[in-house]
C-alpha cells in the first residue's frame, strides 16, 4: 500500500468552496493553484453570485 501525504491532492478530486465570492480572487487563486498539485478533478461551490464573477474560473473546472 502506498502511503499517501494528507496534504497531497495529486489523481484525487479536490472540491473548492467559497463562501464568500464578491470578487472571486480566492476562489479563482485556488482554481489557479490547485491543477499544479495534480487534481484529477476540480469542483468549485460558491454561493449564487453574477455570472461574471465566476466566468474565470470556469475553464479550470470539471464538467
């Protein structure tokens, strides 16, 4: 068995919450960050917010 780092997110699927996206700098840094670490899979919830607050973000996530 290989031991995996708790930190690790590498071939996983990272989920990325933001309960507060008036701008979506956070949301959208950790859109950036996250694919370097090696996420199979990134979902991003954030609450209802303008459509181009979110915009982004949206290429880096999984459909």
């Amino acid at each position: 068995m290989t031991r995996v780092p708790a930190n690790s997110v590498g071939r996983r699927t990272v989920i990325i919450v933001d309960d507060g996206a008036a701008t979506g700098a956070t949301a959208r840094a950790a859109c950036q960050m996250v694919p370097t670490q090696g996420a199979a899979r990134i979902l991003l919830a954030v609450p209802v917010r303008a459509r181009m607050r979110w915009l982004p973000c949206r290429r880096r996530l999984t459909r």
